[in-house]
C-alpha cells in the first residue's frame, strides 16, 4: 500500500496542478481544491486508522532502510497527521469564502504549507525534516504577504528574517549531527548519538532548541509572533497557530527524545523555561487590545503548558503534553475562524469593535465562547482535562512549583479572555447591521469547536490514540527498532 | 584545518552581526546570505578528506583508498537551493515595501507607520 507517502503528495501534486487548471477553467480551481482537500482527508483517516492497531514504516522508492528516506507513522506521528487533515480540512472550506485576493496563489501556497507540514510529521531522516521545515517556512512568509496590505509585508519581513535565522541553526545542528554520527536516518542517528562527546551533544541541544525554538516560540524569540499575525488572513492564522508552530514543537519534542532522551538538566530545562513562557505570554497578552495580538500571545502561552508537560519525561506528561497539542490546535483554529468572520463581516479587529457582536451574531458567538472557555481551561471543555492532566503529571514528579503555576496560568488568561466575552455580550450604542454569514465560514468554525466540547466530555475518543505515544518516545530503542524493520 | 574553521566562524559571526546592527533591509538580506555561505562552507570542510578522491565508480573498478564524504556535497545543494529560494523572496518583499515607503531604513520606516 502506498497511501503514507500520498498524504504528502497529494497536497503537493495539487499544488502544482492548481496553475494549469486555472488556464483552461477558472471556475474548476475551487472544485478541484475542495475535492483535493476531501479525499486528503480521507486517506489520513484510513492511515491513521491502520497506524492504531500497528505503527507504520513506509520506505520512499523501496530503497534499502539505510540508504533512503523512510516515514515513520507511530502515535504521535498519527496524532499529528489526524490534527493536520482536520484543520487543514476545516480551513480550506472556510477559505472558499473569506479568501478574495489571490485566489490561486492562496491555495497553491496552503497546500504546499500541508504538504510541508504533513512531511515535518512523518518523516524519519533528519535532511528530509529540515527540507520540510523551510517549506513549510516559505510558504508562511509568502501568506502572511498575500494581503498586500502595509501591515502584512512588514509582519512578513519581520518573520522572514527570524525564520532564515531559525533555519540558519536547525541547518547548523544537523550537519553537526551528520558530523559525529555519520548517519540521517532518525535510528542511526539515535545508536551512534551516544558515543558524541559531551560538549558537541550540548552544543547540538542549544542549536536545535534556538533553531525550533523561534519558531515554536519560546519566549525571548517569540517577538515576530504578534506582528506576523496582525497582518495575516485569519485562515492563515489558524493553520500557523494549529500546525506550523505545533510541526516544529513536535519536531523539537521528537528530536530530543531520540537523540538525548530525558535527562535531568534537559527536563529541568524545558520545565522552567515552559513555565516562563506561558507566564509571560499571559502577562503580555492581558495589556493587547488587537484581537489577533491576544490570540497569538495566547498560542505563545499553551507552547508553554506543552513544554511543560513534555519536559516531564514521564509517561503521564507525555500523555498529557501531546493531548494539550492536540486540543490546542482545535481550540486555536476554532478562535481565529471566528474572531476571521467577525473582521470578514463588520471589520472588527480591536476587543471594543466586538460590542453587541454577541447578539447580532449569536450562534458564532457562541462557538467563539465555548473556545475561549476551553482555552482558559474550564470543565467540560478539553482543555480543562489536558490542563488537569498536566497539572497532575507536574504534581507526581513533585515539580510542586511549575504545577502551582499552571492554574496561575489558567487564572491570568481568564482575566484576559474575559474582557473578550464581556465586549460579546455587552450592548453597543447603535443598531449593527449584520449581513447573513455564508455556511462555509460558519460550518468550520462550528465544528471546530462541536469538537473542543465532545473531546472534553468523551476524552476516550483521542486518549486511544494517545495512549501509546511514550511508548516510541520514552524508550527510543522501540523507535529505532520500528525504523529498521526490526 | 584549525584556521579554516575560524574563517567560518568569522563570517558566520559577521552575518549575524550584521542582521543585528543594520538599518538597511538589503544590507540585511546580505547579511543572512553571508550566514548562509559560512553554513555551506561548513558542509564542504566536514567532507573534506585531504588527499580523497571524487566518489565516482568508473569503469576500470579501481579500488578508491580515499573519498570525500558525498552526503554533505548533495546536502549542500539542497540548502543552496532554499537559500536561493529565500533570499528571492526577502528581495521580492523588500521591493515592496520600498513602493510603499520609499525608503530602505527600518527607522524611517517605523517613523512612517507612526
């Protein structure tokens, strides 16, 4: 079966067919988009399926295990590849209608940035990561330009500069892993790591986590964040919020884990630097008036729990952490395709232009709320259980301090969040005049968050899916061995 | 050996100094093609085996004592190819904002925004 490897090329090939359609029919760009996008989405959930009863190896060209390039699909692969297909899904039917500038270009560049994304989460060599990280990059920088608005080139510029030193470093610490292990391929790489001398292993440790690290934002590197995102369409918005930063946080998370493992001073690394993370975002994120400032400080601040929660190195912060990532990305995509509709309907931008959107649009009020309340982490929505979960995990491995910041987190962002409920439901001075909203903006952002409420009612429905995650991450000699077909 | 290795850390050096202290947007996209030609150059240095010959099997089968590493040379390509990619794009923004603004400073520019 060959499916693995369409879940990367599908969105390519259709990408590059985008253009030529174009020429003979313009009418077919958006059919064939959206076609595209269904049966991308179905086969991720038929591999996704088949990666739950027995991790998947698929080697590109048949070539020998060692030699070529090989995508790995366990757990945590499958976890990330199942968030992609949904919110890329979700994303490209609310694009048919928000999208009206560069129509083509846009949908060119998104299904490059999945297919990119797809093959961040997927591959199992370290050159094929990088490849597809500056893929994915690129196509980021072109997307948050394609308004062609005096905000965008600068957030564009901004982020480009900060990317091609993020890529600069991850380039960096490659070749230096190429340099003493002699081998690409994650498992070789992951056998022959240990002999390394201390420093080069450390030396490697710091590039890794600057390079990912100003693209997953933490925090003395996440300043191009907030700027990239004011400019942006919403749609891009909630794809770099749920999977650009979630792609690189988990090629962080997968890299450290193979190639180090959890030792202490990693752990105690990622715990604090996590915990100060998603303080500050709080911090900065409470004095934004931009509704896109706010989110984005906010996607900021749930890296952190994330980091957290990883750095614990114990079964049940693995657990924890990656079911954060994942109901992050949901709830992410689910505020930004809505604050997207209220910029696309009245032009709202500011937390004050929100006043009375609350009863002039009701229902996607509604699911906006039921977003924010999740990402504040109230009970029944799934942020709540993450959260808990994380809180949980920090508590048994008696990081007393980074568990007694989590709902001092939590509180921080209720006072922030708040003052968005509050501006929805509080009466404005004239009557607004609200056009009716087109089904596909409303649908996705409907589902999206019908998703945030029954993860947190049923969290059985991911949790099977997660459960084996620490098994390939916490003891990588099950990954090596599932990489050499052992 | 020793020397080279300084060489590159110099221009890797210079390129970040100059992404950090320059007002300049095209000055700025130099500096990141001079930080990525110290990368590349790094990749070329870890292949080099003093005395190697080139990677190719010819027909007389001859047995090689000595070859450069291939890995880093292809890799190398490919970063070259994103570099490329890349620093078309900054140029591509960079001319853009010079139409909105009319200047290539980062202060004026702020200025202008207000």
């Amino acid at each position: 079966m060959d499916t693995p490897v369409l879940l990367i090329a599908l969105p390519l090939l259709t990408a590059f067919s985008l253009g030529i359609i174009k020429i003979f029919s313009k009418k077919m760009v958006k059919v064939v988009t959206v076609i595209s996008a269904t049966v991308h989405l179905a086969l991720i959930m038929s591999v996704v399926r088949e990666a739950m009863q027995r991790p998947i190896v698929y080697h590109l060209g048949d070539w020998d295990n060692l030699l070529g390039i090989s995508l790995v699909i366990d757990s945590f692969s499958a976890m990330m590849a199942l968030l992609i297909g949904v919110l890329a899904y979700a994303v490209i039917i609310y694009s048919l209608v928000y999208v009206d500038f560069h129509e083509l270009k846009y949908y060119v560049l998104s299904f490059l940035l999945i297919a990119g994304v797809m093959g961040m989460s997927l591959t199992g060599d370290l050159f094929n990561l990088y490849v597809f990280f500056e893929i994915v990059s690129i196509t980021s920088y072109a997307l948050v330009a394609i308004k062609e608005e005096k905000a965008s080139f600068e957030g564009a510029f901004k982020y480009l500069v900060m990317g091609m030193l993020s890529g600069a470093f991850v380039l960096l610490a490659i070749i230096l892993t190429y340099q003493v292990t002699g081998a690409l391929n994650f498992a070789q790489v992951a056998a022959n790591f240990g002999d390394a001398p201390m420093l080069v292993r450390q030396t490697i440790f710091v590039f890794f986590l600057i390079g990912f690290g100003t693209k997953f934002c933490l925090v003395p590197l996440h300043a191009w964040l907030p700027d990239v995102y004011c400019g942006a369409p919403a749609s891009f918005n909630a794809l770099s919020s749920g999977l650009v930063i979630k792609a690189s946080l988990y090629a962080f998370i997968r890299i450290v884990y193979l190639l180090f493992g959890m030792t202490t001073g990693i752990s105690q690394v990622m715990i604090y630097w996590g915990v100060l993370t998603f303080l500050v975002a709080h911090i900065l994120a409470y004095q934004q008036e931009s509704l896109k400032r706010l989110l984005g400080y906010s996607s900021i601040a749930q890296i952190g729990y994330i980091m957290l929660a990883i750095g614990l190195g114990t079964e049940s912060g693995i657990i924890a952490g990656s079911y954060h990532l994942f109901n992050d990305g949901l709830m992410k995509a689910t505020l930004f395709l809505g604050v997207g509709i209220f910029s696309y309907t009245v032009g709202a931008s500011k937390i004050d232009d929100l006043k009375g959107l609350g009863f002039s649009m009701p229902k996607v009020s509604f699911a906006v709320v039921i977003a924010t309340l999740a990402i504040i982490g109230l009970p029944p929505f799934n942020g709540f259980i993450s959260k808990w979960l994380i809180l949980q995990a920090a508590w048994e491995t008696e990081y007393i301090v980074a568990a007694f910041f989590v709902p001092i987190g939590s509180l921080l962002s209720l006072g922030y969040y708040l003052k968005v409920i509050k501006a929805l439901y509080s009466r404005a001075e004239g009557e607004l005049e609200v056009k009716p909203i087109d089904w596909k903006l409303r649908v996705p952002t409907y589902v999206l968050s019908a998703a945030c409420l029954v993860m947190g009612i049923i969290p059985n429905l991911s949790l099977a899916l997660i459960t084996n995650i620490p098994k390939f991450l916490l003891d990588s000699s099950n990954y090596i061995n599932l990489l050499l077909g052992r | 050996m020793e020397t080279t290795f300084l060489a590159i850390a110099v221009l890797f050096g210079l390129g970040l100094y100059i992404i950090l202290t320059h007002q300049n947007l095209i000055k700025i996209a130099m500096g990141i093609g001079v930080m990525e030609s110290a990368i590349i150059l790094l990749f070329i240095i870890f292949s080099y085996r003093p005395g190697g010959t080139a990677p190719i099997l010819d027909a007389d089968a001859q047995a090689y004592d000595l070859i450069v590493d291939p890995i880093p040379q292809a890799l190398s390509l490919t970063a070259i190819v994103i570099g490329a990619a890349t620093t078309a794009l900054m140029l591509a923004l960079i001319i853009k904002i010079y139409n909105r603004y009319n200047t290539l400073y980062i202060d004026e520019i702020k200025k202008l925004k207000g």
